[in-house]
C-alpha cells in the first residue's frame, strides 16, 4: 500500500470518526437520560445511518453499498461500542451483506438482515437481532458442500429472547439448503472467513467497549470522595485503574493489528488471519479482569441502571462469547501460526 494511500485512507478514517461520534453521541445521551435493560435498535438511528450510506458500508457500490473497507468499518464499529449503541452493523453488514455479496444472492432491498453459520449436529442457532432482523443470511454447513441462501424471519419457527446485554436474539429451527429455492453453494474459504469475519468483529467491538471502561474508570477515581479524599488517592484503587488501562491498551493494541493486516492483505492471508485468532483470543481474556476490577472501582453505583458502567460491561460479557470461544481462538491460534503460515513460528510473531 503507497503513501499516498494510507493518508487517503486515514483521512477517511478520521471524518467517518468525527461523523459517528456526531451521530451516535447524540443517541447514546438520550438512552442515558432514559436507561433500560433491554436494548433495542432504534429505527430512527438506523434510517440516519442507512441515509448516511453506514449501514452497508462495506458493500460494492454496484450493490448499494458504500465501498468502504476494513478500516472504516472498524472504526464505526469501535464509536459503536465505546458509545454504548445498540446497533447491527457487524451483523447487517459485514456478514449478511457480505455472504449475499460473496455467493451471488440476489441484492438487499434495504431491509435489515442478520445472518447465522448452521453446523451439522447442532440444535436450532442463536441468531442475533432476530427479534429485529426481516431476513436471515444463512451460511449452512450442514450438506455435502457450504451453502448460502437468505430466508425471512416470518417463515421461520422463531424462539424469541435476549443476551445478557439486553440486545435482542432468538432460536430459530432452518431449513435445509436443498429445500431453498436460490440456495448457492460456496466454498470452504467462505466458512473460513465468515468466521473470522465475526471474530475481528466482535473483538474491535469488545476493545471499544473496554476502552470506554477504562475512562468511567479514570473518571469515576478522580471524582468520588471516600473518607475525604478522591478514590484515585487510594494505592489500591490506583492499582485496579491502572490495571483495567493496561488491558484496555493491550486489546487497542492487537486489535488494531489485525484491522490493518486484514484491510492490507484480506482474509486468506494466514498472517492475517493469526492476528485475528490473537485479537479475539486476547479480548477474551481480558474481558473477566476488566470487568472484575471496573465493578471494585465503581462499587454498588456501578450496578445501578442509571450508571453507564454496567451497560458496557454487560455487552463485554455478552459478546466474548460470540463467533467462538476464547479457548477455541487460541486452538485457532496455534493452527494457524504452526500449519497455515508454514511453521515458522519466529516469522509469524516477528510480522
């Protein structure tokens, strides 16, 4: 990638930052003045960033979309998170959009769609948003090769519910692909990268959530007085601080060295993908440490509806375990640095 490139880029980058945090922060203060548990998506919020050309942002423009890459959409999905949002950008464009672009489905009339990986031997999936959602992109596993097809949620045997985060999701029982009409088989590469594609996701979603803990953190120390004097003055308290911005730091950090490798050389580049398995293996992790000490710094306030903080760390909790567990990302991890890149573990790290 040129010079030139990389500073056209970030200058993308920055004004799509400024627009969501113009946007999105204007959201996330009327959801604080009137908190509640279950967190819906909000029609008006999703109707300003489809005009906006956010909610397909990664799509050909050939298709409706934005033609925007990795690291734009990173960047929505970090003012997302660390803005406390409810929204389905992951999920509406960066796997239903993708999947329907990829297998050749016939386009989006604008509608919002989520989209599920069907396995051989599961019971009904957990599909995100599908209390939300109009269509289902499904990725089905299940035949003799992967295949693609897009149903509605009004033909399906729906089982309604919600994660921990208060967002809505559901069970529901789908079709085999052969009894699909328009079902498309893909390849094996298309699994493969369905499923990295969620996980750098939800990993640049769980550092920017982490992030923003870590400054109710900073913030919460410095302003509350406890036995007449600021929280941050206490040894202890500092220590908890400093430990939720180290891990905060540390996910920024591998998160963003994923974006960059994935926006650079695409999904089927192993070193890509090995910094992938390393960001949602690594945010995983520090999921339990960050919001183990962020609830000790803020005490009971911090469990209080009205306070931002649970908030985040209920969507923390909620995401770690999407798109593949912490222990699966790391088996993930050590295949792909050992086999997919050839076995040069020195090189692998060194990149």
């Amino acid at each position: 990638m040129s010079q030139n490139t990389n500073a056209t880029t970030d200058t993308m980058t920055d004004e799509l930052r400024t627009l969501a945090r113009e946007v999105l922060g204007d959201h996330a203060s009327s959801q604080q003045r009137a908190p509640q548990v279950e967190r819906d998506l909000d029609p008006g919020l999703w109707r300003t960033l489809t005009e906006l050309g956010l909610t397909r942002l990664t799509g050909s423009e050939e298709r409706g979309g934005s033609g925007a890459g990795w690291a734009e959409a990173a960047t929505l999905l970090w003012e997302a998170a660390a803005h406390g949002v409810p929204v389905p950008l992951l999920e509406h464009d960066l796997l239903a959009g993708w999947l329907r672009d990829t297998a050749g489905l016939p386009a989006s009339d604008g509608a919002l769609a989520t989209s599920v990986l069907v396995a051989e031997g599961d019971g009904p999936p957990a599909v995100p948003w599908l209390g939300t959602a109009t269509t289902v992109v499904v990725l089905d596993t299940r035949g003799a090769e992967p295949t693609a097809y897009e149903v509605a949620v009004t033909d399906l045997d729906v089982t309604a519910d919600r994660t921990i985060a208060g967002e809505p999701t559901g069970w529901a029982t789908l079709p085999p692909a052969a009894e699909v009409a328009g079902a498309v088989p893909v390849g094996p590469a298309v699994v493969r990268e369905w499923k990295h594609r969620g996980a750098l996701g939800r990993a640049v979603q769980l550092a920017g959530a982490m992030d923003k803990v870590s400054s109710l953190c900073v913030k919460h120390a410095a302003e509350r007085v406890q036995f007449g004097r600021p929280l941050g003055r206490f040894q202890a308290v500092q220590q908890l601080v400093t430990e939720v911005a180290c891990e905060a730091a540390l996910c920024r950090a591998v998160v963003e060295r994923a974006v960059e490798a994935v926006a650079a050389d695409g999904f089927d580049d192993p070193h890509a993908r090995f910094l992938v398995a390393a960001a949602k293996a690594a945010t995983g992790h520090s999921v339990t440490r960050v919001v183990r000490h962020a609830h000790q710094v803020h005490g009971a306030i911090g469990t209080a509806l009205e306070h931002p903080l649970q908030q985040f760390t209920r969507s923390l909790l909620a995401w770690r375990r999407d798109h593949g567990s912490t222990s699966t990302w790391e088996d993930r991890l050590e295949t792909t640095a050992l086999d997919d890149t050839g076995g040069d573990l020195w090189d692998t790290l060194a990149r």
